[in-house]
C-alpha cells in the first residue's frame, strides 16, 4: 500500500490517498468534460481517500445525469477529485493523477475509455 498525497494548485485543497495497489495506469476519457480538464484519472474506494486540507471548500460542478461531484477550488479551479458512485453503489473518489505529488502520471500507461458514447 502507498500513501499518496496531492492536493489543487493553489494549496488550499489536499488530501491523502491509500490504494490498495499503486497507481500503475491512469484511466483517460474522451467524454466532452473528462477531455476539456485533460483528467488522467484512477478510482478508489471513498474509504481509502481523506481529505487533510480545505474540506468543504471546494465548489461542485454537476453534469449530464449528475452522478459524479466534480470538486474543484474556487480560487485556482483546479479539480483535484471528484465523488461518486459505482453501479453497485458503493461510493468513490475520482483521483485527479495529475494532482498527485511526486507521481508522474504522465508517464504512466493510459487506459483510454469511451465516456463519450457510454
Ligand atoms: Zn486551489
């Protein structure tokens, strides 16, 4: 297990990741919202995600069905998450790679998925 932190831009948002494997891949969708943030994503389970800095003080933009909140700081609009839930409803976090430190997450293999015609 390895413990990542990350956090927004600005500072005013971070929070601490444990998966259960590392991030090897990051999950890129080509869905009208995923491509505009340039998200290189990876979903844990709500439980292994706290957030250590800013709870709260995020805004949340919602969009098609409105299944996922799509956190992001009002100060520098970087979204360093997002929640959500599986189909079978247990909740997740989205992991903004991008905002994982130390990661390189643009060097990781990408999973490329279809969101636009899903
Ligand atoms: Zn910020």
């Amino acid at each position: 297990m390895t413990h990542y932190t990350g956090g927004c831009h600005c500072g005013q948002i971070a929070f601490e990741v444990e998966p259960e494997s590392d991030f090897t891949e990051a999950m890129v969708c080509n869905c009208s919202h995923c491509s505009m943030k340039g998200f290189r994503l990876a979903f844990v389970p709500r439980d292994q995600f706290n957030i250590t800095k800013g709870d709260g003080s995020w805004s949340t933009y919602h969009f098609n069905k409105g299944a996922i909140d799509h956190n992001f700081c009002p100060k520098c609009g970087v979204q360093p998450f997002g929640y959500g839930k599986m189909p079978d409803g247990s909740e997740v976090a989205a992991i903004n790679l991008n905002c994982v430190d130390v990661l390189d997450a643009a060097a990781l293999p990408v999973n490329e998925v279809d969101g636009k015609n899903y």
